[in-house]
C-alpha cells in the first residue's frame, strides 16, 4: 500500500472508531434511562434488555478504542458489530434493530416508513404481546462500514529484537 491509501485506510477506521465510541456513550446514557424507568414503573423484568445493552455498548467502546489504536481484536470486533447492525426485522411477536452512531435503513413489510436515517444508538429487542407482523429492514450504513472493515486489514505488528527481550508490547506499522 502506497502511503496515501494508508492515510486513507487509517482515516477511514478511526471514522468508524469514532462511531462505535461516541454510538456507546449515546447507547449506554439511552439505555441507563430506559432502565431507570422501568424501576420506577416497578416493571423489574422491563430492566433485562437495556442492561443487556449497556454491556454491548460499553463493548462497543472498548473496540472502537481498539480500533482507533489499531489493534488487530478492534478490526475484528468491529467487522462482528457491524454485521449485527445490518439487519433489523420483525417476525410475529419478535423484533430486532441495533444500531451505533448512525443508522441509514431501508424497510419491507409491515412498516410505518419505507426509508429511515437515525444519529444515535439503540438495541431493540421485544418480544410481543400481540403479533407485529412481518418486516425486514436493511441498514446500508452498517453494511457500506462492514464492506470498507472487510477490504482492508489490520497494519501487521512487529516485535523489535531488544523490545521483545524486554518484553515490551508489540510496534504497530504504519
């Protein structure tokens, strides 16, 4: 790779590391609301998603520091969370979204909107009371992100000689 298309390369993954950094904070603060909501509303098993949440943002974060540092686990953790913001669907009484940072999507099926841009975070999972029909959404922000993580690879580390005796951590290439 020529110099430029590193620069690119570096830039482009600490834009998604930016995403997935700042996507935490707005999820966990999100989530931590929601939670202190259902505990007001004495609704203790309303809790279980948005804690479950919390942890998959504060993952999020962790990886995207990874990432912004160019640590190899943040490359993979990054291509993995991304693909889980790809698909959102309903099913009868089941419903998926995920999403951090920002979220474009395209709906099919039983939907308000066909189209939806969203800043921010969420982690929906409900099951329903009643049937909510059948949609299938794609969002083509997490899958453009996806496709850009999976073109490039993470820079290679090197051990210098002395450092390894010395058992010092890894030079990351640039």
């Amino acid at each position: 790779m020529n110099g430029k298309t590193k620069n690119n390369v570096r830039s482009g993954a600490r834009i998604i590391s930016f995403l997935l950094v700042v996507g935490g904070i707005l999820g966990i603060l999100a989530a931590v609301s929601l939670a202190i909501g259902f505990m007001h509303q004495h609704r203790l098993y309303g809790v279980i998603v948005p804690v479950a949440s919390i942890a998959v943002f504060a993952w999020g974060m962790l990886k995207g520091v990874d990432l912004w540092r160019g640590k190899p686990t943040g490359y993979r953790w990054a291509r993995i969370l991304f693909a889980l913001q790809i698909p959102a669907f309903s099913v009868a009484r089941f419903s998926y979204e995920f999403s951090t940072g920002v979220s474009g999507r395209i709906l099919f099926g039983h939907s308000n909107r066909r189209f939806g841009a969203d800043i921010g975070s969420s982690l929906n999972l409900l099951v329903s009371p009643d049937p909510q029909g059948c949609m299938l959404g794609i969002n083509i922000v997490a899958l453009i992100v996806l496709a850009f993580l999976l073109k490039i690879s993470p820079p290679k580390t090197v051990l210098e000689p002395r450092a390894a005796a010395l058992g010092s951590r890894p030079i990351i290439e640039t």
